[in-house]
C-alpha cells in the first residue's frame, strides 16, 4: 500500500477496472498462437490448467475483476452499503490475482492448492457484502447472490472435472460462468439503461417517461436463469432452443421500449443499448443453432462475450470511471472509435465461426478487442491512480 499509490484503494473500481483492462489483453495476446493456430492445443496434461486457461480465465478471471469491481462500487449508493476499501479492498484485490498467478503456474503448482487460491476470490467477496446482503432490497440481495453463486459454483465445477479428468463436467463449469456473465449484464444493463436514457434525453429537452414494467423485467431474467438450467442440463436441443427463442423475445421487447434511435449521439449511452443489441443477437443464434441452423459453433457465446459484455463493460467501466472521479460523463473521442472497435471485433469473430474463416481473420478479431482496454488505459488509466477531483 506504501508503493502503490493510496488512491487507488479507495474505491473498488479502481484497482479492478485496472487489472482487468490489463488482463484481458494480456490474456488474449498471449494466447494468439493458439488461437491461430500456430501451436496445437493437444498435449496439455489434463493437470496443465491452460488446457481450457484461455475460455477460464476470460469468464473467471478477466470479467470476474470488472464485474465485481463495478457491483462494489455500485453498492453504496444502490443499497447504502458501506463502501469496501484500504485494507479490506488490498486483500480481495490479492486474492484475485494470487488467483490469477496460481491458473497460470497450475503445472508447477499441487492442484489443490490452485483450486484453493482460485475459488478463495468470490468465497472473500461474498463473506466482505454478506453482512449488508440481508439489508438490501430482496431484488438488489437477490442478482448480487446468483451472481456469485454463479461463479462459484461454476468454477467449482470446472476444477472438479479437471480432477476427475471429466471434460463434460468442467465444460459445464464454464457454462455456468458464461451465464452468470448473461445474468449480471441483462439485470445491470437492463435496469440501468432505460434511466442513463431517460436522462440523456431530458439533457437534450425530448423528456420521455420509459418506465419500469415488473413483470418484463422479472421474466427476463427469469428466463436467463431457465435457459442455463436446460443448457446445463443437456436437455434436447429443441427444449433449449425454444427457451432460448422465448428469452430472446423477451429481451428484445426490453430493449425497443429504450429509444435506442433517440440516442445515437451520446456514445456514454448508445454503447450499453448496442452491447445489449449483442445479447438478444447472442440469443437469436442460441436459438437458431438449436433448431439445427447452420449458424456456426459457438458463435452464440462470441456474439456475447466479444459484442455483449465487451461493450457493456467498457460503456460501465467508463462511465464510472469518470463520474467517481469527478469528471464529466462525456467520453474521449477515442474511446468512441474504441468502443466501435469493440463491435468490429464482435462482428469479425462471429464472421469467422459462422462462415467458417482462417485463423488471419481470428488474429484480427483478436487485436480489435484487445484494442479498446488499451485505449481506456490510456486514457483512464490514470484517473484510477490519482484522488478525485473536488466535486
């Protein structure tokens, strides 16, 4: 804490939105050989963790520090929690990256102590919010819990298959992960665009009144939390897809009571209705895939982790980032060419499995997404290292 400057323990974001922003590129650049094909992916010992490191780390470590970076800092003010930092905030910042560090040297290190460090991460975040989660309102205890869970459980499960050398098991380990990233997205996003929008366009003088409709809200993210039970489950692909289809609907129908048309100009706002747009294509082509479309494996899981969680991630990383330091909601110019990057990549990547392409296209797909972090570090990356400014 002496080295590193003080600021950055005084609110969760901070060092959260910094490692993250580093991680992922790092993550993704050093696994370009692979991606591209110009080193094999057979023979990794089962006990070598990078056999599935690149698909783990990116649902488990990378989004882990963005998402529970963002749900800490945004508790305070939704719930009136206590905000967690100095010494509280250093010691879940290094269970992460011993986390991070123990997935990395698995080969050298005794298996379970790797498991231990890992799973330590949302064991320490859910003991550090448990003594306000019974204070909060239900909705608010209830995401922040299935959440976690989510990622507990799925990271539980995709070391219990690496034990057990069951690769079905610690696949659905990282499908459980997946989904608690689609969770965390459609109830954030979805309850913090329509009000981002609402403002936005009583800045500009058109008022409008989008509103909050209970039970379209309740069964979105009910229906996230079916479609990962049927998924997970296995049941068949015509049960999957008619549930994903439904969810679809449903997430859509949220999505153009928004205005998205009203709001091309203010990129802080378009970038969260565009990452959304990326969530109901993510489930149109889950969907399409199950009725037996030729739609490209996996493609569905790109569409969302690549245009989803990309864009929604870097449109919350910098809003807070600027709005909890005291600077004005208004993005850099180049963060907009960053986030338009963002959904280049998306469409590159989700080109590539559909179409089928060679690993050139996947090594662009790559460097468009590892561009836009390293664009919010170097234009952010500072305000996390410094004090706010007075407000």
């Amino acid at each position: 804490m002496t080295v590193i400057p003080p600021s950055l323990w005084r609110s969760p974001f901070r060092p959260f939105f910094l490692l993250g922003a580093l991680y992922g590129p790092l993550l993704i650049l050093s696994w370009i050989p692979l991606y591209t094909g110009l080193q094999s992916a057979t023979g990794m010992s089962v006990n070598d963790l990078p056999a599935l490191h690149h698909q783990h780390e990116i649902v488990f470590g990378f989004s882990t520090a963005i998402i529970f970076g963002f749900i800490l800092t945004a508790l305070p003010s939704w719930a009136g929690t206590k905000e967690i930092r100095g010494r509280s905030l250093v010691l879940l910042v290094l269970s992460w990256v011993l986390g991070r560090l123990s997935v990395a040297l698995s080969a050298q290190l005794p298996l379970p102590l790797v498991i231990i460090l890992d799973l330590s991460f949302p064991l320490m975040f859910a003991a550090m919010v448990a003594v306000d989660l019974f204070r909060m309102r239900y909705q608010i205890s209830l995401g922040v819990a299935m959440i976690t869970a989510g990622f507990f459980v799925g990271n539980l499960c995709y070391y219990l298959g690496v034990l057990q050398q069951d690769l079905v098991l610690w696949q659905q380990g990282l499908r459980i992960g997946f989904y608690a990233i689609v969770f965390h997205c459609s109830i954030t996003v979805g309850a913090l665009a329509p009000i981002f929008t609402e403002n936005a366009l009583l800045e500009k003088g058109q008022p409008t009144a989008i509103g909050y409709v209970p039970i379209l809200e309740w069964l979105s993210a009910l229906s996230i939390i079916i479609l990962a039970i049927v998924d997970i489950a296995a049941l068949a692909p015509a049960v999957i897809g008619t549930v994903a289809l439904f969810s679809c609907l449903l997430h859509g129908v949220r999505l153009c009571r928004w205005h998205s048309l009203s709001i091309t100009d203010i990129p802080i706002v378009w970038v969260l209705h565009f990452g959304y747009v990326w969530l109901v294509v993510c489930l149109l082509l889950w969907t399409l895939e199950n009725y037996g479309l030729a739609v490209g494996t996996q493609s569905w899981i790109h569409a969302f982790t690549v245009g989803g969680f990309g864009l929604m991630s870097l449109g919350l990383m910098t809003r807070v980032s600027l709005r909890h330091t005291g600077h004005e909601i208004r993005p850099h110019v180049a963060m907009v060419a960053a986030y338009l990057c963002m959904a280049a990549a998306a469409l590159v990547r989700v080109a590539t499995s559909m179409a089928g392409l060679g690993s050139e296209i996947l090594l662009l797909s790559a460097l468009l997404w590892v561009v836009p972090y390293v664009v919010y570090l170097a234009l952010y990356g500072r305000l996390l290292l410094t004090p706010s400014m007075p407000q």
